[in-house]
C-alpha cells in the first residue's frame, strides 16, 4: 500500500471517529484541560452513560487519556491541537454561502465560545 493510501486510510479512521456531534463537543470542551464526565455530560446535556459511551470511543482511539482520582476519573485530550483544529473548521462552515442566517449565527456563537 502506497504511503498515500496509509495517510488516507488514518485519516479516514480518526475523521470516522469524530463524526458524531457529541465527539467533536466532547473535544471542544476538553480544549481548556481536563473534565469529569458529570461536568461533560452538563456542559453536552446528555446521559452519564452517552458520554460515557463517546469518552470510550475517543480513548480507544487514542485521542482522550484518563486520570484517576478517588472515585473521579478525568479525562484530557492527548493531542490539544485536535481542538484548536476542529475550531478552524468552524471557519469552513462560517464562508458557506448555502447555510441559513440562523444556523450562520449559531455556528458563530458557538465559535466564540469556544474560542473564549
């Protein structure tokens, strides 16, 4: 397999896993440093158990690393620049004529966020 192929095929598997909504949030809200899952699941308001479910994927994947203390896991992203390159993308989304105003605006917002 060509040196291509290989980049393409990992590309492809790390895209594949952040193509959920809450894995690409989950990676955002980890931009800044560690989170518990109670703090996920609040900022995602979503389950215990979904968050759980996500956090696993990303850990298998490699992209999330845990911490352990007492009863309280934490989790942090193992490469920060994943978050600061999901939020370029947001730049992508932002130039897109064909989106709606609103869903311009939340995009924007959303950005800002993130980017505070």
């Amino acid at each position: 397999m060509s040196s291509r192929a290989v980049a393409c095929k990992e590309l492809a598997v790390l895209l594949s896993v952040l193509s959920h909504p809450y894995r690409v949030r989950i990676v955002l809200e980890l931009r800044e440093g560690e989170r518990d899952v109670g703090t996920l699941q609040e900022a995602l308001g979503t389950s215990h158990s979904a968050v759980s479910q996500h956090l696993a994927v990303l850990r298998s994947h490699r992209l999330v690393a845990e911490r352990r203390a007492g009863r309280h896991v934490f989790y942090r992203l193992c490469q920060p620049d994943l978050a600061r390159w999901l939020r370029e993308g947001l730049r992508l989304l932002q130039r897109d004529l064909h989106v709606s105003a609103e869903v311009r605006a939340a995009i924007e917002a959303a950005a800002n966020e993130w980017t505070s």
